[in-house]
C-alpha cells in the first residue's frame, strides 16, 4: 500500500483531538465546548478509518458510522439543551451555569 | 360437659375481637359485652355440675388445647387445667363478672367510649379466666400479665385527663416491680426443677427440696414479689388508692373483686412449695398482718367514698394473706369469695350513689341519703355487715375462719390474731364512719335514684350473695393440707365475734352521735398530725418519690444525652466529614469535571503504559 502512511493519519488524529480536548477545557461558550467535542469526535473518527485502511478492514469504517450517528444524537440533545438553559438563564457561560454545585 | 373448658376463656376473647373490629351500634355492643360473660358463666355452670359430681379425688381434668413452643427441653404446652380452686375461682370470675357486665350497661350509657369500655372488660375476664385456668406458670403469667394491661387500659380509661394516665402509669409500673420478681421466680424454678408444669413442679419440689432450705426458700420469695405487686400489699401497695381513678365498675371488677385476689391465688395454687419455706410463709402473714392495719387507719381518715373502700380492700387482701401465710389456705380462698361478692356490692353501690349526686365522691358533701337512696342505702347496709363480718353475713363466716387458724398459728399467732381482730374493729369503725356520713345526719342536695332493671338487678342478686354466701360449701377437702384441728379458747371466740360490733358502736358514738371526744383529738395538734400521716396512707407515696423517683429522675437527667449513643454520634460526625470533603470536588463547573476527567485517563493509561 503506498498511499499515505498510517503515522501521518494517527499523528493528524491526535492532533486534532488536543485541539478539540483543549477547546473543551478552555472555551467558556457552551457553542463552542459544543463544537470542540464534534472536533473530538472526528478525530477518533479519522483514527478508525485510518486504522482499516491500514489493515484492509471495514470494521474502522462501520465504527465511523456510528460515531457519526452518536455525535448528531448528542447535537440534537445538547443543542435543545443550551436552547433550554438560554431562555432561563440568560447566558451561555458554562462558569456562570454552576448551579448543581455540592 | 368437661370438654367444653376452652369455651370458658374462648368466648370473652371472641367478645373482645367483635367489639373492637365490628364497630357495633351501642345495642348489639352492650348484647356482645354482656352475653359472652354470661355465655361464659353458663358454661362454667354446666362445668361445674358434672365436675362436682365426681369423687373428690378424680376432680382434675386437664385439657391440652395446643403445644405452644418447645426449645430443647422447655416444652410448653397450652393447657387448661380444672380443679376444685380453679373452678372456685372461675365462678367468681364469669359469675361477679357477668353481674357487673351487666350493671356496666346502666351505668356507662351515657359514655362516648361504650364500645372500648366493653371490649377492655371482655379481655380483662378472658385473661384473668387464663391466669386461674393454666396449667403451667407460662400460661398463668400470660394471663397475669394480661389482666395487668387491661388494668393499666381501664384505669386510664378516661385519658382526656391527665391524672388518670398518671394513676395508670403508676400502677402499671408498680406491678410490674412485683411482676419483674415473678418471672424471677419462673426462672429460678426453671433452671433448678426443669419443668413449668405446675403440679409437676410441687411433686419434684417436695422430692427434691428439703424444707427450709434456701432453694425452695427464694423461688418461694420471688412469687412471693409477684403476689404482692398484684395484690397490693405492703410494700407495693401504692398503686390501688390511685387506681380508682377508673370508672366505678372497673374498680368493683379488677381492683375489689377478681384482679387484685390474683396473688392469693398464685400462692394458694402453689402452696406446697410454699410449705417447703416456712420462713416465707412466716413473712406473709406479717405482711398481711401488716397491710390490714396500716390500710385500715387509712380508711379512716379518707374523704373520697372510692378511697375508703380501696383501701378496705387492701386491709381484706392483708387478711387473705395473713391466712395464707398461717397456713389456712382454703380459708384464704373463702375469704376471697365473700369479698368479691361483698366488695362488688359496695363498689357497685358507691357507683349507684355517686351517679345520683351528680359525681360527687366526698364524703363531707353528701348526707342523710338514706330516705332518698333507699336501694343504694340498703346495699351498702348489707355489704358494710358482711364487710364488718357481722355473725351470719358472709364475711363473718371466712373472717372469723382466718381469726381462728390464725390464733392456732405456731409462730407468734396471738399476735398475728390481736392485729387482726384489731383490725376488724378498725373494718368496723371506718365502714359505719362511711355509711353514717353518707346516708344519715342532715341532707344535703338533691339526691335523685332513677335505675333501670340492668343496675337494681345486679345490686340485688349481689345482695343475697353477700347475705347468704357464707353458705356455699367450698369443695377443697382434698386439694388443701387440712389444718390442726384449732383450739381457740371461747374467750378468744367470743372476742373475735364480737369486735366487729364493739367497732360499729364505736362509729355510731363518733359518727352518728358525734360526741366530743372526736373533735377535742382531731382539735388536738398530734391528733391532726396522726390524722394527716394516715391521710396520706402513712407516707408511702412520700417514701418512694423522695428515695426511688426522684433519684431515679436525676439519674435519668443526668444520662438524657444516651452514653451509648456517644459511639453512634461519633460515626455520624465522621460519615459527614466525608461528606464535606467530597462535596468541595463538586464546583458545579463543567469544564472542571472535563480536566479532572482527562487527567485521569491520562494518569491510568500512564499506569498502565509504565508497567
């Protein structure tokens, strides 16, 4: 196989992934801690697909698919969500919605 | 016939289960209450025909009705057991009982509790048929225990007022001091003996026991404790004034005529092992001896009708008990029959009179009733001569029975026998002090007898009892050891018969005449001291609060805050310091909860890489 080798597509993965964990941790935008794990959830998705076409599976690709179908799932719940919680609080800053503090 | 002997406690506890699950109107409640006592009576009735017919020695049936509980070798079987003296004592029982159901229905018509009232009623007859009826100690404490809950329930029947509580309390709680030593008893003879079963009990105790030794000697003194818890004798005697706090059928039933007879029948039933402790037996008589003079100076004193007759009472107890402990125990039991019926009367006939004064129950208040209450006059005429043991009233016949054995007693009888007679003179003064305040000298108010059949009835078969019940022949021939043939002298005789008059006239002279001598000594300073101590029943109550109650009060001050729950506070405090440090983790932060959650992937899968 000569196309691109799998260090390139793991080493992008994981790149991408950091970069989606460090907006989680930094970003204080709902919106954007929303976007951050759909950037998360694309390099784990990249990380499979690169992993079967190394190893000629579909396996990688099938597991795509339903992290895919996870992440719309999470978008249709997290954005009724942040609708929710913006008509009652007014904001969308996850260090002002602390409520549920013990 | 004999094997309808579970009838006789069964049909007072179906009475109760009705009356406290059906909700039944008044009508069909009071049929309920009444008919199974009387059910019950009749019963006893056609039990005691064919069982008096046998041949005195083959009076013993016994009927195993199921095996209670069994553990390793305690087997307790739950069996009723007839004899001549639990046959005597069931007729009391169902036979005053039904009577006073019956007078009950008059007089607590009025009462928004009816219902409760007879449904208390019918449990007290149903345990108190069990504690005469058992055959071994557990079924007797059963039913001992039982009448002990319906005597804290009745007396407290009235609890809207709190005093009435408290007279329940105390007498719960003063019983079961006496109930305490009791099950004491049950196990000792337990742990030595090996069996409950009480002939099995006396058989192996004179086999095995030598007389006068210390076994015998304790287990005897812990009944001994019951006996005077339930009966009321000194030392434990405080609770009976205050339980007449009950309403007036309560007290002629539990606290006169059955309930309060419980300990004499105890000792009477066990009375061999009792002859293996003639120490004991020695104690009791004292302490009988005891009682009926110090209740009897008391009597004198009291102004609240109720009060006197408790504590006349206590003073017959203290007779029954003095026969006992001289020995004459069929005497005892005699004595105890004739006061149920006369005791009831007078209880009765207090109740009669205090609903036509319009529930007054002083003395002082009341006055020349005699022509206005002719019936209630006249029961109390005649209970107050049996009580007095007037000769050929029923009370004279047992009295002067327990007089005579007791002179013939061979430790220290004289004396035993001057307390007594002593004592019927006192009967006798403060029984007419009694009937001359009440029914003669001026009237006062407006007195009014309007009864129904249900109270004249029972106030009058009462009446023939207590007139003609020295007649009934008891059949205890074979059950009781027959006492050394007594050799009173005709003086000693004669004394006995005629003190009870001696006193009467003496109430006649103070009361009736009320001649000066009365007033110069209650004028007197000594005189009012003497007479406020005996008021007081002679500082019992006083005792015990300034050396049981109150130290006990303080102790439990000082202990409010439980010791033992020091440990259980402790763990407390230490499951909510947990609590406190994992709450500080929650920041409600989201991006908080998402770091810590990557550094602790990050730090396992590190683990997981570096081994």
């Amino acid at each position: 196989m000569n196309g691109i080798p799998i260090e390139h597509g793991l080493l992008l993965a994981t790149l991408l992934f950091c970069l989606g964990l460090l907006g989680v941790l930094v970003r204080r935008n709902i919106i954007f801690v929303l976007m951050s794990m759909e950037i998360m959830f694309n390099a784990v998705g990249l990380a499979f697909i690169t992993g079967g076409s190394r190893w000629l599976q579909a396996d990688g690709q099938i597991m795509f698919m339903l992290v895919l179908t996870l992440a719309a799932a999470e978008v249709a719940v997290g954005l009724a969500l942040v609708l929710q919680l913006y008509k009652r609080f007014k904001t969308l800053d996850l260090d002002v919605l602390s409520k549920l503090n013990g | 016939m004999l094997k309808l002997l579970w009838l006789v406690p069964s049909l007072p506890l179906v009475g109760f289960v009705l009356l406290v699950f059906g909700r039944l109107p008044r009508k069909l409640a009071a049929c309920v209450g009444v008919g199974s006592i009387g059910l019950a009576a009749l019963m006893t009735l056609l039990i005691a025909l064919p069982f008096l017919s046998l041949p005195a020695e083959e009076q013993v049936y016994r009927q195993l009705l199921w095996q209670w509980f069994s553990v390793a070798e305690l087997n307790v079987g739950f069996t009723l057991y007839l004899d001549p003296l639990s046959l005597v004592m069931m007729g009391i029982i169902t036979g005053i009982g039904f009577l006073i159901h019956l007078y009950s229905v008059g007089y607590m018509a009025d009462d928004v509790a009816f219902n409760r009232f007879f449904s208390y009623m019918n449990l007290f007859v149903a345990a108190m048929l069990l504690l005469v009826l058992g055959d071994n100690l557990v079924v007797l404490y059963l039913g001992w225990e039982g009448v002990g809950l319906c005597s804290y329930l009745l007396i407290g029947f009235w609890y809207d007022k709190p005093e009435n509580g408290y007279a329940a309390r105390k007498a719960f709680i003063v019983t079961r001091i006496g109930d305490t030593s009791m099950a004491l008893g049950l196990f000792f003879i337990f742990m030595h003996l090996e069996t409950l079963d009480i002939q099995a009990i006396t058989q192996q105790a004179t086999a095995l026991w030598l007389p006068g030794s210390w076994l015998p000697v304790l287990a005897a003194a812990l009944l001994l404790g019951g006996a005077l818890g339930k009966s009321a004798q000194l030392p434990l005697q405080t609770w009976l004034p205050d339980a007449m706090a009950g309403p007036t059928p309560i007290s002629a039933l539990i606290h006169a005529a059955t309930m309060v007879t419980a300990g004499v029948y105890l000792i009477a039933r066990m009375h061999e092992l009792f002859l293996l402790a003639p120490q004991v037996m020695v104690v009791i008589a004292v302490i009988g001896a005891a009682t009926l003079l110090i209740s009897g100076f008391t009597a004198l004193t009291q102004t609240d009708i109720k009060r006197i007759l408790a504590f006349s009472t206590m003073s017959q107890l203290g007779y029954m008990f003095l026969a006992l402990g001289v020995g004459a125990w069929s005497a005892a039991i005699f004595h105890l029959m004739t006061h149920a019926f006369f005791k009831a009367l007078l209880f009765l006939a207090a109740g009669a009179v205090i609903i036509s004064v319009h529930h007054e129950q002083n003395i002082f208040k009341m006055g020349g009733l005699r022509k206005r209450l002719p019936l209630s006059f006249w029961c109390f005429m005649i209970g107050g001569l049996a009580l007095v043991a007037l000769p050929l009233t029923s009370g004279y016949f047992s009295k002067h029975e327990i007089l005579l054995a007791t002179a013939a007693f061979e430790h220290s009888g004289q004396w035993l026998w001057l307390a007594g007679v002593f004592g019927a003179l006192i009967t006798g003064i403060y029984t007419f002090r009694l009937i001359f305040i009440v029914f003669f000298g001026e009237e006062k108010g407006d007195a009014q007898e309007s009864f129904g059949m249900v109270i004249r009835l029972p106030l009058l078969v009462l009446c023939g009892l207590s007139l003609l019940g020295g007649w009934i022949p008891l059949p205890f021939a074979q059950l009781f050891p027959a006492l050394p043939a007594s050799h009173g002298s005709s003086v000693m005789n004669w004394v006995t018969t005629l003190v009870p008059v001696a006193g009467i006239v003496i109430a006649y002279l103070c009361f009736y005449k009320r001649s000066a001598v009365l007033e110069r000594l209650s004028q007197a300073r000594s005189g009012q001291l003497l007479q406020r101590f005996w008021f007081h029943g002679w500082g019992f109550d006083w005792f015990y609060e300034l050396f049981i109650v109150t130290p006990f009060m303080c102790l439990v001050d000082i202990n409010k805050n439980d010791v033992v729950d020091g440990f259980y506070r402790l763990l407390a405090w230490f499951a909510r310091l947990l609590y406190r440090l994992l709450s500080f983790t929650q920041t409600g932060r989201v991006r908080w909860y998402a770091a810590v959650i990557v550094l602790g992937v990050v730090g396992f899968v590190g683990l997981g890489v570096m081994r």
